[in-house]
C-alpha cells in the first residue's frame, strides 16, 4: 500500500515519474498538491552574485563614460545602456525575491514558499526583453565602431556577456527541465486499488517509460561527442533506465540533497562518537595474518606505481605540477627514432615518458601501451629474437589499428591499458586504466547485472554489466593479439601480474578472473574498485588471488546501486526529521565541514517527536529496489529487497583498509599517519559522508598514503597491532 506523502517541496530537475498525469487518480489528491515551479528556480538563485556585480559594472561605465557618447549611433548605446541597467535592475529584485522567499519555511514544508511559483513565471517572462535587448544591443554596437574604443569595447562586453548568461541559461533549462513534471498528488485519497488496477499500471509503465526517453536524451546531449555505435547506443539506454530509475520517487532540488547529505554527515559522526565498545567487534590477528599485511602493502605500494602509469601524462603533470612538464617534455617532442617505435600519434610520446617517470623501466621492457585505443607495440630487441619480417605484420596490424581509431576514436567498455615486464617482482603486469573519459563514464554508468561464462567453481557468476565488458575487450586484445603469448615468451619464468586503480581495478579484477584458468598462477592488486562489481561466490572466489586496498572514507569502494538506494532513504529521512530552514542547515554544514564541531549540537528532530507522517517516502512511488513491496518505511534498516536486474554486489577479493590514525582535522599542518589492517566487505555496505570522501579516491592521496604506511612499517618492525576487521554500526 502506497501512503500519503508530504506535498513536495519544489519543481526539481531531478525529479520524474508521477506528476502531472497521476492526478486523474483522484480529485482530492490533485486538489491538495503543491504548486509546481520551474526549472529556473535554482538557476536564478546562482545568478544573483553575478547579477549584482554585473549590474555595478555597467553602472559604472555609465558614468564614467557617457561624456563620450557623442559620436554617431551614441544615442543609440546610450539608451541601450540605461535599459539594460533597468532591466538588469528588476532582474535583480525579482531574483533577489526569489532567494528571500526559498528560505522560508523548511525542506518539508514548502507553505511559506507558496508563492515562489508566481515569481519564477515573472523571472522567465523577463528573458524576453533580455533576449530582446541583446540583440539590439549586437546591431548597434555593429554601427557605432566611430565612438570612442574603451566606450564600445565595453559595450561589446556587456553585449557578450549578456548572450553568454542566456545561452547558458537556456541550455541548462533545456538539459535539466522535466516534461513530465506539474503538480504532484498525494495518494492517500486515490487509495491501493486504484493504484493496482489496470489504468494505473499502464501510466505507471508509460511515465517509466517518457522518463528513461528523457534522460536518455539529456546524455545523449551532453555526451555528443560520444561515438554512435551500437555499444554506445545500448550504454546510453542503461545509464538513463538507472537514472530515471532511481531519481523517480524523489522531490528534492539539488540544494535539498546537500543539506540532506550534511545532515548525514553529522548523523553518522554522532553515532561514532556515541558507539559504545561493545558494538564493536574486533580481535588481534594473528601474526601470519600481520606478516602477511605487511608482504601485501609492499606489493600494493610497488603495483600502484603501475596502476598510476596507466593514466598517463596527465595525472604525472598533476602528481608533479612544476617539475612533471620538464621531464616529459623531451619525450612529447621526441622524433621518431630506429630505436623504438610508437604506433597512434606524438601524444603518446607524452603518455610513454610519463609511464616511464613513474615506474622506473626502460623502453624495452613494455610489451604494449595503448591510449584511446592507439597501440604501442614495441616489438623486442635482437636479444629476444624478435625478427623483421614479425616486426612489419605487427606495424601493418597497428597501422589498422591506427587507422580505424582515427576514423571512428574509442568506443565505450573499452579501456586502455599496458602490458610491460617487471624484472624487479619476476612479472607481466597488465596495467588496466581507470576513469578519464565521457565513455568511461558510461562504462560506469553501465550497472545491471550480467552472467559471465566462467569455468570456474563459483556458482552464480554475475558482475557489473559495464565493467565486464570492459574486462572482456582487454581479455580479447591480450589473447587474440598475443600480448600475453610475447610477453610470456621472452619471459617464460614470470608470474602474471593485473592491476587497475577505480575502474580499472574493477576491470582487472573481472580480468584476473578470465584469465585464471590460463594463468593459474595470477595474481590481482585492485586499487579502489567499486563496490557493486561482483555476486557473493565470485567475491569469495576471488579472494584467492585478488587484493583490493581502500582508502579512509573513499566513495568509490562503497558505491553500488543497493548502498545508492540506502543513501537515498537515508537522506530523506534526515530531511523529513529536521525542523531547520534550508540555509540554516547549509551554513551549518559548511561550517562543520570546514572546521569540523559538535555533530550533537544541532538536533534533526521535529517539535514534538510526532513521527506517524514520517514513514513514508516524500513522493509515493515505490523504490528502484523495492517495486515488489507493498509499503516502503524510513525507519526499516533491512537490507532491500533488490529486483534481478540490480542484484547486491560486492568488491573484489581481500581488503586492505587504510585509516587516518586520530581524528583527522580539515586543515591539519601535521604528515597525516596511516594505519592498515584486514578489512570485511560488509564494512564498506553503507555510503560514508565526509569532506575526504571524494579525495581519499585520488591516485595520487592514494600513492601518498602507502608511502606513509610502507615507510612506518618498515621502520618499526614490531609495530602494535591495530586491530582485525570490525563491523562499524553507522
């Protein structure tokens, strides 16, 4: 049964699903939903600053120039000047409205804010003029190149900005505006049976529907650039089913959900803070388990050289920003030499000198490099044995390459990757990227479920559609191309080695798996993977021969659409609970997330601890993970109930959680100390708030961090130990 829900609080972009057409299931319903509002109300808000300051310039060349506005057509500017500071002036009151009454009332009670609507509409007609006043603007200032140079040149100024602000104004209304949206009706008064009968399930199935077409159209746009293959197509279709999917049964802007997720940040560090010992479970490990921590986190800092190369140039000009140009230079502008080859343009220069930066190898020691699908094949010297008549089919079959790459660039769920010998560990290492792409996005994005054909004894073999892909490309370029088959023939003795950091630890995770059969020997570092890569056999399965390491509070290894869709419950019912104005808790937030606090300080419940209207979603419709229940409850902690599409997942192989020793200050001046111990997986099943949250998944915080730990360790032995895995009640 689907319960009554708060009115919604705004028009919001990220909001589909039941709006305009649920109405017809019932009068009352339709009768109490709130005023809708359009898609400009949090694009006029970020523009006030602008305004303002905009409107102080063109004020003041004005008056400081209107003496020289004598010339020909400088009557024309001059009336052009005093109408846009008129306009500009009741755009900024009308904006400046708009910003007082968002700030009444709260989150949940969008009353006070009644007549937010009426406003928005009056913002909207005033782009007419705008637009009106713009263009005139560009003809006269075309007639007047006569009048004085500082005078038009800032004309021109203005006249460019202008355009500027409403060309970007209308494409974001364009990208972010909800066809589907109106006014939302509460269901309470339609009640169950209207909602189970036939009429209601076809408008429910055909808003699903408008909905997916929507977003796909919205990452079709913003994704142009993007190849139109078959892959492509199929990757744009998953990622908007996912996102329509998942925003369809929420009302919030998205200035709701940061204050929602700063309300949850708080939360979580109070329970922290309030945990009592015995929630905790935890034991010593035992020494073989420390001994083998410490052989592990030297291997981990040794292959995240490798994982790190795999990205190139721009994450070594990034790692090092004054000293990084000068030592890749060289090789970007290096000519072509007899001495080594490189097959997909000069920008692999760039990319090959960082890789050789970072890992500390030379020229023929890579077996394969390949960027945006350009490959460097650099065939052995004369000491393997590599003939000339080999070396011209493997330069036609990279001019193939080439050539096709050119013409139609990379496609998504194919990631690039090198393949080099490491004569310090015995190893091949197959080095697979992570995220730097709109298709690795997509790749990403790509996150239903399917069954891959393993000959393995896990049963049950289902992983991250978008990732096995990927895994699955690299798989067919090693094998059908004799990567593996080269590398292994000049070094027979050597042990395979896959790596990856984000994406590409999920990918070289899926790949170590492939591979195992062939290679059963492998072995995989995962650096940072996502969470929702594997089902629970293949999990266990891999522990074997797979080790991940996560860092801190890291979003990436605890992201997956089960832990998305308990975020999402998660924040509406912070924001249901919480009886502060918006900005208040935005202040709030800043503050605490800046110079940290007392989470305790600020209290999330409502007056009067009346919770009854505070079990239920703030729209009605069911949840991506619950479309079979018959009732969705804010205050149920039981895992979700997940369709077959969206399974629970799970990381890769064993872990290796790295964790700021202390409280770690915002703006700490002191070398952040790191411990490192055994990790459960079910450690990373809740989503964790915190300002380090995104950095901690850098590479290069990542790199840093086992510098810190490696070194520590090395140079105390005997350290204490820190503790096994333990469960933390967040």
């Amino acid at each position: 049964m689907l319960l009554a829900a708060p009115p919604p609080v705004a028009w919001t972009p990220l909001s589909f699903g039941l709006r305009v057409s649920l109405a017809r299931l019932g009068p009352q319903a339709a009768a109490s939903a709130a005023p809708a509002s359009p898609a400009t109300s949090a694009i006029s808000k970020s523009q006030c600053a602008l305004r303002v300051l905009w409107w102080i310039g063109i004020l003041t060349l004005y008056l400081m120039h209107r003496g020289k506005l004598d010339c020909a057509s400088g009557g024309l500017l001059s009336s052009y000047l005093i109408v846009l500071i008129i306009l500009l002036a009741v755009i900024i009151c009308t904006v400046l409205a708009i910003v007082c009454v968002s700030m009444k009332g709260t989150i949940c009670n969008p009353g006070p804010r009644k007549s937010m609507s009426k406003l928005l509409y009056i913002r909207l007609a005033l782009f007419l003029p705008e637009m009106v006043w713009a263009s005139l603007g560009a003809s006269w200032i075309a007639d007047s190149v006569q009048c004085d140079k500082t005078v038009v040149n800032g004309i021109i100024a203005t006249v460019v900005i202008s355009w500027i602000i409403i060309f970007s104004t209308v494409v974001t209304i364009i990208i972010v505006f909800d066809p589907l949206g109106g006014k939302m009706a509460p269901y309470s008064s339609a009640g169950p049976g209207h909602l189970e009968s036939h009429e209601s399930s076809q408008l429910l199935t055909g808003l699903r529907t408008a909905a997916t077409s929507v977003w796909e159209t919205r990452i079709k746009l913003l994704c142009c650039c993007v190849g139109k293959d078959d892959q492509t197509r199929v990757a744009f279709s998953s990622t908007a089913e996912l996102l329509s999917t998942y925003f369809s049964d929420t009302d919030l802007v998205p200035s709701d959900i940061a204050a929602g997720l700063t309300l949850l940040h708080q939360q979580q560090d109070s329970i922290r803070n309030n945990q009592e010992p015995n929630e905790v479970i935890s034991h010593s490990p035992e020494p073989a388990q420390e001994a083998d921590l410490d052989a592990e986190l030297e291997n981990c800092h040794h292959y995240m050289q490798f994982a790190s190369a795999a990205y190139g140039w721009p994450l070594y000009i990034y790692r090092n920003p004054f000293t990084g140009l000068c030592r890749v230079g060289g090789d970007c502008c290096r000519s072509r030499t007899t001495d080594y080859d490189l097959i997909g343009g000069d920008q692999l220069h760039c990319h090959f000198g960082s890789i050789l930066q970072t890992t500390g190898l030379q020229h023929r020691d890579f077996i394969h490099i390949s960027f945006h699908d350009k490959g460097l094949f650099r065939p052995p010297g004369s000491p393997h044995g590599f003939n000339v008549d080999g070396a011209k089919r493997l330069r036609q079959r990279c001019d193939a390459v080439l050539h096709e790459s050119v013409l139609y660039g990379r496609t998504v769920y194919e990631l690039p990757f090198l393949v080099a010998l490491d004569h310090r560990k015995e190893s091949v290492v197959v080095a697979v990227r992570g995220t730097m792409s709109l298709q690795d996005i997509l790749t990403d994005l790509s996150a239903e479920s399917e069954t891959l054909d393993l000959e393995c004894e896990a049963q049950d073999c289902l992983a991250h559609k978008g990732i096995s892909q990927a895994a699955r490309y690299v798989y067919q370029r090693l094998i059908n191309d004799g990567i593996l088959s080269q590398a292994f023939s000049i070094a027979p003795e050597y042990r395979l080695v896959i790596v990856g950091h984000s994406l590409g630890a999920g990918a070289a995770a899926l790949l170590a798996i492939m591979l195992r059969k062939a290679y059963p020997e492998v072995r995989c570092y995962a650096f940072s993977p996502p969470r929702g890569l594997l089902s629970k056999s293949l999990h266990e399965y891999s522990k074997n021969f797979t080790v991940s390491l996560v860092l801190g509070k890291d979003v990436i290894p605890r992201l997956s659409v089960t832990n998305m869709e308990d975020l999402k419950k998660r924040v509406l019912r912070v924001i249901a609970h919480c009886n502060r104005p918006k900005y208040k808790i935005l202040l709030r937030g800043c503050w605490y997330e800046l110079f940290g606090g007392d989470p305790d300080n600020f209290p999330t419940e409502l007056d009067g601890g009346d919770h009854r209207d505070l079990t239920q979603p703030l729209l009605g419709e069911q949840s991506l993970l619950t479309h079979g229940s018959s009732a969705y409850s804010f205050f149920s902690d039981s895992p979700l109930d997940s369709p077959t599409k969206y399974p629970p997942l799970y990381p890769p192989g064993r872990i290796i959680h790295l964790e700021e020793e202390g409280t770690a200050g915002r703006f700490s001046c002191y070398t952040t100390q790191y411990t490192a111990r055994w990790a459960h997986e079910s450690e990373f099943s809740r989503i964790l708030i915190g300002p380090k949250m995104l950095t901690d998944h850098m590479p290069d915080i990542l790199m840093r961090a086992l510098d810190s730990i490696v070194s520590d360790r090395a140079t105390c032995i005997s350290c204490p130990a820190q503790g096994g895995p333990h469960v933390d009640l967040v």
